[in-house]
C-alpha cells in the first residue's frame, strides 16, 4: 500500500512539473510581460530595469525554477488587469467554484445512478426508454445551449429564479458561501442544474451499462440458485460490484467540473475562477491565466491520486495482483 502511494506521488509530482512548465511557457510565448505592463512612452531604460527585477534577464531555466519555487508557495504575481496578488484573486473566487461544481457533481450522483439502476432492472419498461432517450438528449447538448434554455424559461418566462450572479452570501473567515442565504440558493439551483445535467446521464448510462453486465456474472447466476430475493441480489451483490468504476468516474467529473465550469460561468456571470479565466484570456492576464492551469492540474492530480487510493481499497484484485509480483 505505502509502495503504491509513493508510486502514484511521483507520477503525480511529473505531472505538475509539466503543468508547471506549460502554465510557465504562457509567459514567453505569448508576448513581452514588459511591454504589457509599462505604457507606450516608457524608455528602453525603464524596460530593462522592469526586466531585470521580474527576472527575465536571467537563463530560461533559471527563470523556471523560480517559477516552481514561487508557486509552492502560492506566489504567481500580480495580476495585469485587476493590479491585485493572483493567490488573493482565486482564493476569493475559489469557494464560488467549489459550491457550484460540487452540487452539480453531488446531483449527478443522487439523480444518475438510482436512474441507472431503474433503467437496469426495468429495461422493457417504457420510462426506462423515455430516460434513455432524455440521456441521450443530455449527452448531446452543450452546457450553454442548455443555461440559455432555462434562463429563459424559469428567469423570463416564469421569474422564479435569478438568471445572473451568484446572491447574496455569507462570510465565514476566508470562505464566501450561498448555501445559508435564500437568494444564494436560488441563484445555485440554475447553474447547478446546467453544470450537473452531463453528470447526471452519463452517471445513469454508466450504472446501467455495468449492472447490466454484472447481472450476466456467474456469481449472480448462484445467488440466485441458492434462493436469494431479487433485493438481496441486485442490491446485496450486483450494485456493490457495478459501483466499483463509478468511483474513477465520479473523481475525474468532480475534476472536470471543476475545470469546465467556464463555459456555465460565464453564462450565469457566476462569480468563480472559470468567469476569471475567462476575464484573464481576453485581457491577456497572464499571470492569471497561468495559477488557473497550475490550480486546477493540482485539483485534478489531487482527486486522481485520492481516487487511484480509493480504487486500490475497495477492489480486492488489485491488492491480489500486486501481492503476485504482477
């Protein structure tokens, strides 16, 4: 276990250190840092002194690895458009992100599998053909077309819910939350529905492919000849089993949400790193733009080593493999 763990940390050092390099690369490659933040009138003098402070006198890989260095400690400097530490910048929009892609990820969950394992056991049934149709619709469509479609029927048609904005929120220390006000809630329920709608029938078209198979199993086949009930069997035995993916699965959308939440972002104008990023491209704030790709590689390293963990935990065969010298 501990060898596995020490493993998949190094493999997972690598793969920040060439985020790193790629987020690093967005300073060199994408224009003259100087020339963004002096004015035009500035002398030949004032750009060498500014070059020569922000290190970029120095060889390239000297200036990589301070790079590293400052950004192990959370430093990615200052952000061109807004004047403010970048570290400040996404820790204020960080909890707005987190909320918005942990319920949409949360709704996958509790809507898709319990719909995958109806649609599983009912296959014949005519609404377990209706949701399979409806997934296939929410497979299909993009995650704008599907926010402009609700803002307008449930902000302009009906104006139950707020088509913008994240609400009114609640301060606790460093950590901006909606979930205790009413109108943060309401402001949730749109762009939740909009960012978890993916999740939810891919979870379901998930569930439903694997206990499908699963039911196929031999040792379903003996349960059922040793007198089981079809709950002790479909629930006692076949779901445990047909769960097992769903875990890399559920940690790669939770990193992807995460990550991907742009685009609902920026059609709800909710306040998170995404509509951020958003403001940083078309600015070319790239300070910004390069703690976003260095923070959300470090989320998606992160979920993926918990879940590679959680994987080795819960499937026997792993630990039997690797106890085989395979």
């Amino acid at each position: 276990m501990l060898a596995f763990i020490i493993r998949r940390l190094l493999q997972s050092i690598l793969v920040m250190l060439a985020v790193s390099f790629i987020a690093f690369s967005l300073f060199n490659f994408t224009g003259d840092p100087v020339a963004l933040m002096l004015p035009p009138e500035a002398t030949q003098l004032d750009r060498e002194e500014v070059r020569k402070t922000l290190g970029l006198d120095q060889p390239f890989y000297v200036q990589f690895a301070v790079f590293v260095q400052n950004a192990l400690q959370g430093n990615f400097g200052i952000s061109l458009r807004l004047g403010r530490p970048v570290s400040q910048l996404l820790i204020e929009r960080l909890p707005a992100t987190l909320e918005l892609a942990t319920t949409a990820a949360a709704l996958g969950l509790l809507i898709g599998i319990p719909l995958g394992i109806y649609t599983a056991l009912k296959r014949e049934s005519w609404t377990s053909n209706l949701l399979l149709t409806g997934s296939l619709i929410g497979v299909s469509l993009p995650n704008f077309l599907i926010g402009i479609f609700l803002i307008l029927i449930f902000a302009v048609w009906l104006g139950w819910l707020p088509s913008f904005g994240r609400g009114e929120v609640t301060q606790l220390g460093l950590w901006s939350t909606g979930f205790l006000t009413e109108s943060g809630l309401k402001a949730l329920v749109l762009p939740a529905i909009t960012l978890g709608f993916y999740p939810v029938t891919l979870f379901m078209r998930l569930v439903r492919a694997q206990m499908l198979e699963v039911l196929r199993a031999d040792y379903i086949k003996f349960a059922r000849a040793r007198g089981l009930t079809n709950n002790a069997v479909y629930f006692g035995h076949a779901l445990k089993n047909t769960l097992v993916p769903v875990i890399t699965i559920a940690g790669l959308q939770l990193g992807g949400l995460i990550a991907f939440a742009i685009i609902t972002e920026t059609v709800f104008q909710w306040p998170g790193m995404g509509l951020l990023f958003i403001q940083a491209v078309q600015f070319a704030d790239i300070p910004v733009m390069a703690a976003y790709l260095c923070l959300i590689g470090f989320i998606f390293v992160s979920i993926n080593l918990m879940v590679d963990v959680l994987y080795y935990i819960v499937d026997p065969r792993l630990r039997t493999d690797r106890a085989g010298g395979h």
